[in-house]
C-alpha cells in the first residue's frame, strides 16, 4: 500500500470519475469528489464512508473558475495538503458539423477545455508551494484520432492532451503529470448525444466498450509510482476496439 494521498477528482458523480473514487478510496487514499449532481455525489461519498473509505464531497461545476478554484482551496485548507487532482469532468454530445448544433459544440469547449484549464490553474499554485503534486488527465483515444460525428469532440481531446503535455514540459521538478486516454468505456457520456444518427453509431460502437473501473485502474497504477517516476500517457481501450 502506498502512502495515503489527498485526491480531488472531477465528474466524480458516473463513469469514470465514480470507479476511480471508489479504487482510490478502496486503496486507502482520501478522495474529494467534485460534480454537479449533487444528491449523486453525496450518495457515492455516504458509500465509500460505509465501505470504510474516506469521502468528501462538493458540488462543483468545472466551467466556473472560481467555483474550481474554491473546491481545491477548501480541499487544501481542510487536509493541510492536495496530492493530486484527477481532471476528469467531460461531456461528449456528437453530430455531424453540418447538423450546427453550436451549443453542444461550445458545452464540449467550456467542460471539456476550460474545465480542465480551471482545474489546472486551481491545483498548480499549490503543487508549487508544496513542491510536490499530480496531475491527471483523462482525455480518450479520439486525442489520437477523428472519426465522423466527433469532430468537435475529438478536437477538444487534442487540445486536452496538448495542454496536458505542455503542462508536463513545463512543470517544476516533483509536479508530475500523467494523461490517460480511454477508449469505449462503459458511461452516461453518450446519453448527452441528440443527433439521431450520431445516437445509433453510437450505440454500435459501445457493444464492446469496457468497464470504467479499467481506467480507474490505469489512474492508480500512475498515482502509485514512486516520487521519482512520471507515467506520462497510458491508452486503455477495448481488444476490440483498434
């Protein structure tokens, strides 16, 4: 077992951001959770307590810089510390660009690249002073590709794993940085979808998706590394999936 570690993590409520909370905290290390569905949250939180872990949560909503920067400080205030912060919150509605579903596109832009920007400008003050601290980014495989329907998505990913590896290029020595790209992954995000065509592509291409404790797993392997060594990227994906 690793020393315990104070870990925010971000769309903490489904998916991902839930598996991962529950392993860490399984694992021993604090987690604060950060969503805004609260009543989901609390609920996760009153879980993990019962399972023996330990939780907090905050409703949070990763387009709102200030609200960010309010979570990391309370969770510092309150632990004396922040480890680490897993950037997790993202939404996913594709369509086709001649469908100009703008909105949907700018949503993708505020949580998908300002959220993870706000987390970024939140945490680094403070992984500065401590000397010490981890950035994880949870991006996908289409950082590393662009398929039909997805291609705001897909350029919003790009843009996470570019901002995340210029993070990682410009950090102090002791702040690691690590990005984790799943592929299909068992989810709510494609319930966000309202293009019908997009909907049942969709709905093919998730047959084989996985379970999202698989990248909660990837997310601890890169937390528990020794201090000296930084797990810059893991790809997750499907065996079926190529």
């Amino acid at each position: 077992m690793t020393t315990p570690k104070i870990v925010l993590i971000t769309g903490a409520s489904s998916g991902i951001g839930q598996a991962t909370a529950v392993r860490l905290a399984r694992e021993g290390h604090v987690v604060v959770l950060g969503a805004r569905r609260e009543d989901r949250l609390t609920a996760l939180a009153e879980t993990i307590r019962r399972d023996g872990g330990v939780a907090y949560a905050r409703r949070l909503d990763v387009t709102d810089r200030d609200d960010v920067g309010a979570f990391v400080d309370a969770a510092a205030a309150e632990h004396g510390r922040v480890d680490a912060i897993v950037n997790n919150a993202g939404v996913m509605p594709l369509s086709r660009l001649d469908s100009l579903l703008v909105a949907e596109w700018d949503r993708m832009i505020d949580v998908n690249i300002r959220g993870l920007l706000h987390g970024i400008a939140a945490a680094l003050p403070w992984f500065r002073r401590q000397g010490t601290g981890h950035f994880v980014t949870v991006a996908s495989t289409g950082a590393h590709e662009v398929v039909p329907t997805a291609a705001v998505y897909c350029g919003t990913k790009y843009a996470a794993w570019a901002i995340t590896e210029g993070l990682r290029r410009e950090a102090d020595p002791g702040i690691r940085v690590t990005t984790v790209s799943p592929g299909v992954v068992e989810s709510e995000l494609a319930d966000t979808i309202t293009e019908a065509g997009a909907k049942e592509a969709m709905r093919a291409y998730r047959a084989a998706a996985i379970p999202a404790d698989a990248i909660a797993g990837a997310v601890s392997y890169a937390l528990a590394q020794p201090a000296d060594v930084d797990v810059n990227e893991l790809v997750v994906r499907p065996t079926r999936q190529r």
